[in-house]
C-alpha cells in the first residue's frame, strides 16, 4: 500500500495484481489491474515504492509446484492508475538448484540512499548483500548474535540500480532451522532497521491459526 495525495493504493496477491482505492483506508473500491499484460497468471506479493517521481511496482511469478523455479518482476508508473504501467521484465530469477525462491519482493532504501530488495521464502534464509556491511551494520550485527543458529530456509536481499536492475549478489539475512518463513519487509526509523517476516504453518486445517508474525529489531 501507498498514498498519492489523498488516495491509498492497494495492490492485491493473485489474478493479475489488482488496484484497489481509498481515501480513509476503510473503505475501498477496485480500480483496475495493473499488470494486464500477463493475462490469467497467477502473480503473488505486489511491493510498491516511489523512487524519484517513478513509482516501482514488484512481483512474483512462480513457475513451478515448489516454489524453487520463479521470477521477481518490475513495472513502473507515474500516476498508480490501471494502464499506466510499463513492463521492466525480470530483475532476479531462481530455479531448482538456486539456493533462495525469487518470491516475495520488498524494497528498502538504506540511509546512504541506496535501494536494496529483499526476497525469498521456504528454502535457505533471508540474505544479504556484503556491499550492505556498512550501510546495514547493525543488520549484520543483529545476524552475528541473533539469528546465527537459523540453518535453513529464509530471506535474502540484494541491491538495485535507478532502473531496477541487480547489481550485487543475494545475500541471506534471517533463516529458520525446520519451518518456513516469508513476506520479509525492512523498515528503518531512527537510526536503526526493522525486518518484519512471518513463519510458522500457512494453512493448517484443525487449529484455525493462518501464521505467527516474528520482528526483529536490528
């Protein structure tokens, strides 16, 4: 979700990404779709940010039963509006012997002004980019004491250019030993980062219970 003027935008998993408006985030009315091109695919976990006066929007597209064989996309927009954006093609891409899923897209700029995407779910951690050290310090100080007996599965992130494209090597920041975990987004706020995830069982059917939300202050 993000505000334009008076208006929130919410952007929807599945079918072909789809714009919802309000004005009081109660109330809300479909626009439209924004990624029309792809037809009836199925597209998960829209991602909007502004960079400069270009609004990113990106998204995942799972090609395969397990999850290991997807694509992370990018369109862009100036207005929000249905059939205002641009398709930019795909940043990243995983397949069966990748050791991360390109799903779940997030971007976050760092407090020198770079923009970095996290990334990733059910198969080997949340990571990082080393050209991240200093700029997310305190990040891979949190990883050293806090999540360094996560073994397996989790969320990576890499860093981007002005136009979207990869520019570094995915790195894993967070991981869980058995279960899966997913959804990452960074948030930073007084001098410090917070990485917001979910783990737990997605779909259970006795106990009812969808997933634990885990944070992280870092």
């Amino acid at each position: 979700m993000i505000k334009k003027g008076n208006t929130y935008y919410l952007f929807t998993t599945h079918g072909d990404i789809g714009i919802r408006k309000s004005t009081d985030r109660i109330n809300w009315a479909y626009a439209g779709k924004a990624t029309p091109w792809w037809g009836t695919t199925d597209l998960w976990a829209p991602d909007v940010s502004l960079h400069n006066n270009t609004y990113w929007l990106l998204y995942a597209h799972p090609t395969a039963n397990t999850l290991r064989t997807a694509e992370i996309y990018l369109a862009t927009s100036t207005t929000l509006e249905p059939g205002s954006y641009k398709d930019k093609g795909i940043i990243i891409a995983s397949t069966e012997s990748s050791p991360y899923n390109c799903i779940d897209p997030s971007a976050v700029q760092d407090y020198e002004g770079n923009w970095w995407i996290s990334f990733g779910s059910w198969s080997n951690g949340i990571y990082l980019d080393s050209r991240l050290l200093i700029s997310f310090s305190k990040m891979i100080g949190s990883y050293n004491t806090r999540l360094h007996h996560f073994k397996t599965l989790g969320i990576y992130i890499f860093k981007v250019d002005s136009s979207g494209k990869q520019i570094s090597t995915p790195k894993r920041i967070a991981a869980r030993p058995s279960t899966a975990l997913e959804g990452s987004t960074i948030f930073k706020h007084s001098n410090k980062y917070y990485l917001f995830m979910s783990f737990g069982n997605c779909c259970p059917t006795t106990t009812g219970v969808v997933r634990a939300i885990f944070v992280i202050m870092l």
